[in-house]
C-alpha cells in the first residue's frame, strides 16, 4: 500500500494511518508492559521464608554472630519483637529486611501523644536507615494485643497508635516506604469450619477499622497461626491434621477439602476478612513453628516434619482453598534461636521453638529453600567443663538440704527438659539434680562458687550428657565484648523511597499503553 499523498489534517485516512502508526510503535512497549506486570505479579505471590529473632535468654549469642547466621544461611527477612539497638546496628548493611517490634505496653503512651510517637520513630527507626542502614520494612505496632488473655487491655489503644505512627512516619519522609503492621493471634477469628470465620464479635468494629487503615497504607495483615498450640491443648485434635503429609481426618467445607490444620487457619481468616469487606488483603504469616522439647508432642522429628513440610507447602505456591495459587505475602518461622528465659507459663516447651538452638547451632536438618541449614561461626563458648552432683556425697542424708538447692538452681536456670514430655526426662534423681546444678552453673558464667551448694557440686571436665538430653556449656556474655557503633547517626541520610515507584511502575507502563 502506498502512502503517497497528501495527509492534511481533515483527511479521513490521517487517523487510520496515525492509529496504526502507534499501534506499530506501541506495540512493544504493550508486550513489554505486560511481561513486567507479570513478572510483578508472579513476585507478589512468591512467598519469602524469614525468621523470629527473639532475645529472651540468659545465653545470648552477639548480635553481630546472630546477623552473620542469617547471612550464611541466606535468610533474607528478620522479625523483632523490640527496637533493640544492638541487633538494629549489627542488621546495619546487611541487606536483610527487618521488621522491628513494639511491644504492647508502649501503645498506650504512642496512642495518647503524637510527640512520643515522633520521638519512638526518631529513636528507633530513623536513627538506624541511610546509606549502609537497616532495611526497615514493617513496624509491628504490639504483639498479638487482642489476645482474649489480655482481656482488652491494649484493644483501644492500637488504631489511635497507628494513627499518630503513621503521621510520625509522613514527618519523616518515611510513610512509603515503611509499613505499619499489627500482629494478631489467630483467637481473633473463630469458626467451626474455614468458610464461615468471623472475627470475635467484640472485635469487629475495631477490626474493620483496623483493616481499613491498612489497606489504605498498603499494609498486609499479620497473622500467627500455631497448629502445636491446637495440638497440645486438645487430646481430641488429630495429630496427622497438624501436618502437611496428608490426614485421615480431612475437613469437608462445601467444595473444599482441608488436609492440614494450617491451611483451614488460614481460610478461617481469608473468610473474615471478606466478610468486613477485604477478602483480597494481603497476608503475611507472623510466627508459624514447632518446638523441640518440654512436651510430648515436642520433639525434634515433629519439629523438622512440621517445618519442613510448611516450607514446602508455602513454596509450592499452591495457596489454599480460598486464596488458591496465592500463599502468604511472607512466613517468618517461630523461632530462629531458643529462649531460655521466656516464661513458661503457657507450658515448658515455650523455651525450645528455635530452629538452632541457643548457641546457633541447628537442631535438625532444614531446607529453607536454599539449602540446608548452616552452623553460627565463632560461638564464644565458655571453657567446656560442667558442674555435676559429687558422687562421693549420700543425698539421702537428712542433713543434705537437696530440694533447696535444686528449687534454687531451676528458679534461676532452664530445667525445663527434666519435666514430662522433656528430652532428659528419666535420666534419675541424680541426673536431674546434676543437669540443675549445671545450668545454673553455666549461668553464673562458671564461677566456681555456683558450683558449691554447700559441697555437694563438683567440677567436671568429663561430658555428664546422657543420650538425648545435653548438659549445655554456656558462651561469653557478648555485652563486655561487643564493640557497638557510635549513636550518633547524622551522618546517615534517609533512605531512597524510590521503592514505591519501582513496584508502580509496571502498572504506569500498563495503563500507558492500554
């Protein structure tokens, strides 16, 4: 065809010939569009497996070691439940993304004080970014601060604490970059099957209001869902459904078959939050884990099947029934390392949820999805000696106060493992008077005078572990080491916001071309 003539403005064949002109050039500019708003999509589905950094020990690792652990094992997202200022600067120019913590008795004076909220981001937030900073991505606003325990005690004080964080966020150039969370315990919601879960009555109000505000900051909603705690609270839940390799007790919902307690958890939400109007908000999972000891179902073959078989699941990207071939934005497993000064009131094993035990040294065999997991490198370790029960000395003797001493030794040391369910359980009354004087030793950073207990310890250079149940050999106290860097941060500028226009920008192209 021959364009040979004259194309004025009032010509009909100026617009055919100027349509297809653009559609010619536009197209690969179309394809392009799409192919990135594609691959955008693909992103946003594809779950990222990240980790709880608890602090909650008499035997911490330096940060700077926790930090390196992460690292070696390619670990790429790192929940706090505080703004701990030794972790935020080891997490300095790591890379690794970070969620910090606020813990819920802060809420109260965030929700009634716009300057205590600019001043807690300042602090804790600001201080830390800039070039070579942490890469702050969430604030957790509380923890789990509409437990039904907590009998509303931090309820009324969460929305009004987001509302002035937000503002202290936009003060500081900050709001599009760093997103406001709240955590919540899976009690939030109830139900007897997936499709029909409600958020608690008492909480709907506060809880569409909450939603609200964060889907219009663009903040998912975390979630912690414990298929252990179903488990170990009910003899009637059966043990297969808290798995991932198939149930005999499958859950029928409508169309929907449930296989495993995590994916009706996470429906019984999904259902929730369509019912307030957000079926589509984003979730993120905030603990999600096994532990390894102080109960019976606790150990360490139920921990690695249950990990291992959730890591899978949530790679696969299959999704759940509701939300299928969409899994959870991210999973940070609970815990990274184990605490050995949580209380244990909800039960013994509350000390044993890390995946590496305190010393970062894995428990278990564990593909994150990147490999299977790698040893803390240069652990500080105390000399390797252990305080045991002189077996010279007759414990049967009425002038041998023993109790005292063992009451006294586990009211400052762990021994939760000598309970029922425990992994030194049955190792014999001199056995768990030994592991006792020894923890309580290791705490005392083996100084030879919490090896007495009136003559009947002694110091031992020979291992007293028996079979599954370790005598632990503590490590240096970090904070008489550890070289912090100078508070002072003015040297640090803000981070570059340009993430936002990055995520956009597939969308601008789409709309561009369309």
């Amino acid at each position: 065809m021959s364009w040979d003539f004259e194309l004025n403005s009032n010509s009909p064949y100026r617009f055919a010939f100027d349509l297809q002109c653009h559609q010619k050039l536009l197209q690969p500019l179309k394809m392009l569009g799409v192919m990135i708003l594609l691959l955008s999509v693909v992103k946003m589905v594809e779950s990222g497996i990240g980790m709880n950094w608890g602090s909650v020990s008499v035997h911490k690792l330096s940060p700077n070691t926790v930090v390196n652990l992460l690292k070696d094992n390619k670990i790429g997202k790192v929940k706090l439940f505080d703004a701990d200022p030794d972790s935020l600067r080891a997490l300095m120019g790591s890379g690794i993304e970070v969620m910090v913590g606020i813990p819920n008795e802060l809420l109260s004076g965030l929700a009634s004080s716009g300057s205590v909220s600019d001043a807690w981001v300042a602090q804790n937030v600001s201080r830390y970014l800039g070039k070579a900073g942490a890469n702050i991505k969430y604030v957790a606003v509380g923890n789990e601060p509409f437990l039904t325990s907590y009998s509303g005690q931090f309820q009324s004080y969460v929305v009004p604490a987001l509302m002035n964080l937000q503002q202290s966020l936009a003060k500081a150039n900050l709001a599009g970059t760093i997103k406001l969370v709240v955590p919540c315990n899976a009690d939030a919601y109830e139900s007897s099957l997936p499709s029909q879960g409600t958020f608690r009555p008492e909480l709907t109000q506060i809880m569409t209001d909450l939603v609200s505000f964060l889907n219009s900051n663009g903040s998912p909603f975390v979630v912690n869902i414990y298929p252990f705690l179903s488990l170990y609270s009910s003899s009637d839940f059966p043990q297969d459904y808290a798995f991932f390799d198939g149930t005999t007790h499958s859950v029928t919902d409508g169309p929907n078959v449930y296989t495993n307690a995590f994916d009706g958890n996470f429906d019984t939400l999904v259902a929730a939050l369509t019912k307030i109007g957000y079926g589509q908000m984003p979730i993120v999972i905030g603990e999600v884990g096994w532990p390894t000891d102080g109960a019976i179902s606790a150990n360490l073959s139920a921990a690695k099947a249950f990990n291992q078989g959730l890591i899978y699941h949530v790679l696969s990207n299959k999704g759940t029934p509701l939300r299928p071939g969409v899994p959870p934005l991210d999973v940070y497993l609970f815990s990274l390392l184990d605490e050995g000064a949580k209380s244990t009131l909800p039960g013994n094993f509350e000390r044993h949820w890390g995946i590496f035990s305190f010393d970062g040294q894995a428990k278990y065999s564990l593909n994150l999805g990147n490999g299977h997991l790698k040893n803390a490198k240069d652990v500080d370790y105390l000399p390797f000696r252990w305080c045991v029960v002189d077996p010279s000395k007759d414990l049967s003797s009425a002038t041998v106060d023993v109790d005292n001493h063992y009451k006294l030794a586990c009211n400052y040391a762990d021994c939760t493992t000598l309970n029922y369910g425990g992994s030194c359980y049955g190792i014999g009354m001199k056995g768990n008077i030994s592991y006792a004087f020894n923890s309580y030793y290791q705490v005392n950073r083996q100084n030879i005078k919490s090896c007495d207990f009136d003559g009947l310890g002694m110091v031992t250079f020979l291992d007293p572990s028996v079979g599954d149940c370790k005598f632990l050999v503590g490590i240096a106290d970090y904070s008489k080491k550890y070289s912090s860097f100078s508070s002072s941060s003015s040297g640090f500028s803000l981070q570059n916001s340009g993430g936002i226009m990055e995520m956009m920008m597939p969308l601008l192209i789409l709309i561009f071309v369309v």
